[in-house]
C-alpha cells in the first residue's frame, strides 16, 4: 500500500529545533474543542498528513497554520518565529485549498501572479516566476485560459502552481485530490510529490483518504476528535498501530478482543472466544488483563484443509493462531479476493489472498468449510 | 429518439413558453407598434391619417419623419434627453454607492438574520409609492419636517429651499430605487465563494485589496444588473419629477406628459417615447450582446 520511496528527511536529523512547531495549539468553537491541545513537531522538507475522518479537527488545525482561526490557546513556531499573531497575508505560509479556489475572473496566468503582485515584485520578475511555475505543472499553453476552461487535474496543477509561485515557507494542502476521480487522484498524488520535492517545501496536508496519505506524506499524524492518536510513518501507523481506532482506520483489521493468560518474557498467550494466540514477543501488560489481537486480512491464511505443523511459523504456535469457519461471503477483484468467513463462533473475519497465479488449483467459494490460520509474529496487540 | 428529443419537441414545450411570448407581444410590441405609428402619422383635425391608404387601386404609404427632424432640431428636446439620462445615471451611481455597502453587510450577516434584512428592504414596497414620494414633499417644503426642526434647533434662520430642486429630485429617485440595486446586488455576493477571499488573503493580499480585486469583479453582473433596474425607470420616471422635480429638472417624462396632454400631439408625444425607448433600449442590446459573448467566462 505504501509506495513511498522517497528519500526524504523523516526523524529528526540534524537534532536542532523543528522547522514548524505546534505546541498545545487549543481551538474551541462555543464549548466543542475541534483541536485539543495537539503538540506536533515538522522537520524541513517534510511530508506530513493529518489524516483523519470529518470533523477530527484536521482542517482547524491546517486552518490555524494558514491564519484563518486563531487559536484558542497554544503556540504556532515557524523557523523558532510564533506566527499565532501574524494575518493571512502576513504569514510566509501558502495554502492549496479544496477545490482549489482559483479566482474564476482571472486566467491562469493572473491567477499564478495574484500573490507575487501583492507583494509589489517588478513586472519582468513577476513574469519570468509565473513562466517557471507554468513550466514546473507544465501548463504554458494554458495561460491565457480562465479556470472553467481547465479540466479537474490542470485546475489543481494551477492551484498548486499559484500556491508555490511566493515560495512559501511552508506549503498547505486542503484535501489536495478529494476533487478529482480515482484513476486520475493515483496518477497525480506522485506527480504532486515530485512537484514539491522538486521544489524542497516543507509540507503540511490534511486528507481523509489514508491511501493518499501514504503515498504522498512522509509522516501521518492520525487524529480523531481533536487530537492526534499516533504520528509515524506510513509503514509504522500500518503495521504497529498503537490503539484500536488507528488500527481500524488505517487499512482494514480483524479484532479479536481477549484475555492475557500467559505472560512471560518471550511470549504471551491470549485466550479469545475464536481461538488462543500465541504472541512470540512479550507485552506490556499483566496476566488477566483485556486486551484486543489486531490481525491484518493479508496477513491471514486460507484454505479448506488444515495446515501442517510444519507450515506453521514454528512449532509452538501449533493450536494456536487457527480457527475454522464457513466462507459467508467473497469479493473477487481482480489482484486479490476478500473473504468474509464466518467463525464457528459467530465472530465474522475478513481475509484476503493474493491472487498470484491465473487458476488456482482450488477456488474457494461460497458455504466452503475452511481452516484460516495466520503467524503470532504478525499480529499487533492493543491495549486501548 | 432520446428522452431530450421528446422533450424538446414536445408541443407542450412551445406552449409554455409560447404563452409569456403571446402576452408580450399583446402588451408590449403591439402597444408599442402602435405608438410607432402614431409618431409618423399626420394629424388630422382630431383623428390621424392611416400610414396606409388605399384609394382607387392605388397603395399611398405617407410616412412623416416631421416629428423626428424636428426634435433632432430642437435644443430643447435634446437637452431634455441628456438632463434624463444624467438624473438617471446620478440616481444609479448613488444608489450603488448606498446599495453595495448594504447588499454586502446583508450577504455576510449570518444566515439566519439574512431574511430579517431582506424583509427590511422590501417593506417600503407595502406602501404605495406614491404616498411615500408625497411623503418627502412634507418632509423637505420650505415649512416642511426638515426646515422646521433645523429651524427650532437654532442651526439655520431661513428655511433652505429643499423642494422642487434637483436635490430633491435625485433625493426622491434614489430613496424609491434603492432596493432595485440592493436586491440583485445581495443576490449575487451573497452566492460568492468566500473561499476566494480567503485564497486571496492566503496569497497576500490585505482585505480590502481582496475587496477590490476579487469582490468587486466577481459582483459585475449584480453591479449591472442593479443599474439597469435603476437607470432605465429612472430615465422616463414622470412622477417623482412632476411631485419632487421644479422647473430646472427637465426630465424626458415631464415633456412626454405635456405633449400628451397639455399640447395633444400625439404624434410627437409618440415620437419622443420611441426615441426615448430607442435611447435605452440600444445600449441594453449591445450590453446583452456583450454579456452572451462572455457567457460563462465570470461564474460569478
């Protein structure tokens, strides 16, 4: 899922002060805190996603950053100055907003100089930035169009190009592809990463789609009502999420909630009215604590017979990590098939297999009696 | 044949549209055909003569321009044209100026209290107008409301001559029209994208270089909109210039009343209303024109 191979700056590096530094940032509307003392530091030349459902609170933040809401509390550093004071227009800070809000009057090319204009460049300067810009979203031809004579993918080209023509400090990105259709949305989340890298600008977007997020941030901060549940990247949220709604919310995961009855060093066991798991770590938890085994559908097996005990990761999860059940259900599309198996104890879990080969020797279908199995070492155990 | 096609053949498509074009045709075009007419007939005692004579085979078309030289040749005429057409276009540059600041405070007041304000611009209406351009006339006499008070307070010692100047004429004209500015005017920004403002802020831009660069052009059709409501009333209004207007507002309406009336020409009274129709109704067809040219170019 993540295709993020960008060599890009992602902890800390050089160990001095973070570029963008949101400290106990608060924002209240009436009693409702939409941002709860969010504290979030960004490096130079960062990626970073809010991702999040509606309403988490994720675009107040992105809001603050711009100059829109002022907080209710807290502090907004940029290069160690707070800016918490500044206006809009004071700010070095750009924003690329949903839906773009290209001037409709403007062609692209006013649209492009709108903010180098305000700030009283010379006209050959002025021309010879928007003719670069115009060359980085290639749209040169386009110049003289207004915005409705662009197509959904060239109007957020022109929204970015107008938001980078100031060179900004930092460059927002409102739900940067949520206007555009999903075959297009893949295509040009890369692009818009090789436009910003191209440039070097720290980054901050909010999304609600955690494939965009992946693809395009370097880091992901998660957040739901008001605060940030886990920041990370990509591959971290996915694979050791810290809580049961990141866990949920980042791709798609079977809970299995449980006991801890074994607790040692090396390994626990978790009894769940589906099955007992053998975990091969050890936890911080204690013996009788509830806890839930967060297992990914990929990280599953399937198949009408049981497995061998040598097919198992190791011999001491033998009895262990398996449950048998009916195949309720089965998407098929296409690169892989999704099966929503029913446990004997009721508990329904999602698996899905890679379809590697063109036929397979057994298909699976629906009402199939099939053992589904998967390995301790790639579970996640959650304790909130 | 797709669904559109069905539609759009329908017989019951021409219908309804063709009932609003048979209304105006009947009250408007043929009334208006009609003035023509009358404007190059040739009086005759109290009749006119038909434009169209047919005596002994032959067809006679007797059309007299008379009315048209002569008010091309009368200053007087012409001035009253011009003295129109500057009372209108003042009456619609304050009324921008009063409307704009209104219609905007009104759009972006909070939408529950936007039906209060917009009640509050149509209330005048529930009175007739007429009664309200009385109104003033007590208000700004010489011993009227105004010169009394002022009076009474010490401030002046004669009454200052309010009515029947050309004060109390634009005065009357803005006061009645100002709606008809506000109305399309708040129906325009209150359907702006205040996104636009923000992006604009965003770019650097103060509020009020956002105001004038991103507002101002993006309200054009309400600005024009509004002004056609009040320029084109404005240049032929007959009654708040015969109630408020004196002797030196000459307005095109007062001198179309006269020779209506007073002189009984009514083939120059005619001639006067086409040219006044003509005068309003050119610019209106080039603008229109402009406007279809442009469709789409501002979604504003």
């Amino acid at each position: 899922m993540a295709t993020n191979s960008n060599p890009r700056p992602e902890a800390p590096a050089n160990g001095g002060a973070p570029f963008l530094q949101i400290k106990r940032i608060v924002k209240k509307f009436d009693d409702v805190f939409a941002v709860d003392e969010v504290t979030l530091d960004i490096q130079q030349g960062e990626i970073f996603a809010l991702l999040g459902s509606s309403g988490c609170g994720k675009s107040t933040l992105l809001r603050m950053l711009a100059g829109f809401e002022t907080p209710t509390s807290g502090q907004i550093l940029l290069a160690g100055q707070d800016i918490v004071t500044l206006a809009p227009y004071e700010r070095p800070i750009n924003m690329m907003f949903q839906s773009y809000a290209l001037f409709p009057h403007l062609t692209v090319w006013d649209n492009i100089a709108f903010g180098l204009r305000r700030d009283g460049l010379p006209k050959p300067e002025i021309e010879a930035r928007v003719a670069q810009m115009l060359d980085l979203v290639q749209l040169k031809a386009y110049a003289k169009r207004k915005p409705h004579q662009l197509s959904g993918g060239q109007q957020q080209r022109v929204a970015l190009a107008r938001s980078l023509a100031k060179r900004p400090k930092l460059l927002l990105l409102d739900e940067p592809l949520g206007a555009l259709d999903a075959k297009l949305r893949e295509r040009t989340q890369l692009e818009l990463v090789g436009i910003i890298e191209q440039v070097g600008v720290t980054c901050v977007m909010v999304t609600h789609d955690q494939e965009e997020a992946m693809t395009m941030a370097t880091r992901i901060g998660v957040m739901s009502e008001g605060k940030i549940l886990q920041i990370g990247r990509p591959d971290e949220i996915y694979e050791t999420p810290n809580c049961r709604f990141v866990a949920d919310f980042i791709g798609s995961v079977n809970l299995f909630k449980g006991n801890v009855e074994e607790d040692e060093p090396d390994h626990v066991v978790i009894a769940s009215p589906e099955c007992k798991h053998y975990i091969n770590h050890g936890i911080t938890g204690t013996a009788g604590m509830a806890v839930h085994v967060a297992v990914r559908p990929e990280k599953m097996s399937i198949r009408q017979t049981q497995p061998l005990d040598g097919e198992r990761e190791s011999l001491a999860e033998v009895g262990f990590n398996m449950a048998q059940g009916v195949i309720q259900d089965l998407a098929y599309l296409g690169s892989l098939t999704t099966y929503h198996v029913k446990l004997d104890n009721g508990t329904v879990v999602k698996v899905t297999h890679t379809n590697a080969a063109r036929h397979a020797a057994i298909r699976l279908t629906w009402g199939d009696r099939v053992y589904v199995w998967w390995c301790g070492g790639d579970v996640v155990v959650l304790t909130r | 044949m797709s669904i559109r096609d069905k539609v759009t053949g329908s017989w019951g498509r021409s219908a309804v549209i063709g009932v609003p074009m048979v209304f105006l045709l009947a009250v408007f075009l043929l009334p208006f055909l009609i003035v023509f007419k009358i404007s190059v007939s040739e009086m005759d005692v109290v009749l006119f003569k038909d434009v169209l004579t047919w005596t002994d085979d032959v067809v006679t078309v007797s059309v007299k321009l008379g009315n048209y030289i002569a008010l091309a040749q009368d200053s007087l005429y012409i001035q009253t044209y011009l003295s129109s057409l500057q009372f209108a276009a003042m009456t619609t540059a304050i009324c921008l100026l009063i409307a704009y600041p209104f219609a905007y405070f009104m759009a972006r007041s909070p939408a529950d209290k936007r039906p209060a304000l917009l009640m509050l611009v149509m209330l005048p209406f529930w009175t007739s107008f007429l009664l309200r351009v009385y109104a003033w006339k007590m208000l700004l006499a010489d011993s009227g409301v105004f010169n009394n008070m002022a009076m009474a307070l010490g401030l002046i010692s004669e009454p200052i001559k309010m009515m029947n100047t050309p004060f109390s004429l634009v005065l009357g004209m803005v006061y009645t029209y100002v709606p008809f500015m506000i109305l399309p005017l708040y129906a325009n920004l209150v359907k702006m994208d205040l996104r636009l403002l923000e992006a604009a802020l965003d770019l650097g831009a103060t509020p009020w270089q956002a105001f004038w660069r991103i507002t101002v052009p993006l309200s054009k059709s309400g600005i024009i909109a509004g002004s056609m409501l009040v320029f084109i009333p404005c240049v032929g209004e007959f009654v708040i210039p015969e109630l408020l207007g004196g002797p030196q507002t000459l307005m095109i309406g007062r001198v179309l009343w006269d020779e209506f009336f007073s002189n009984n020409d009514w083939p120059m009274a005619a001639t006067v209303a086409v040219v006044m129709v003509l005068l309003i109704i050119v610019p209106l067809a080039l603008f229109n024109k402009h406007q279809a040219e442009t469709a789409g170019g501002g979604r504003a």
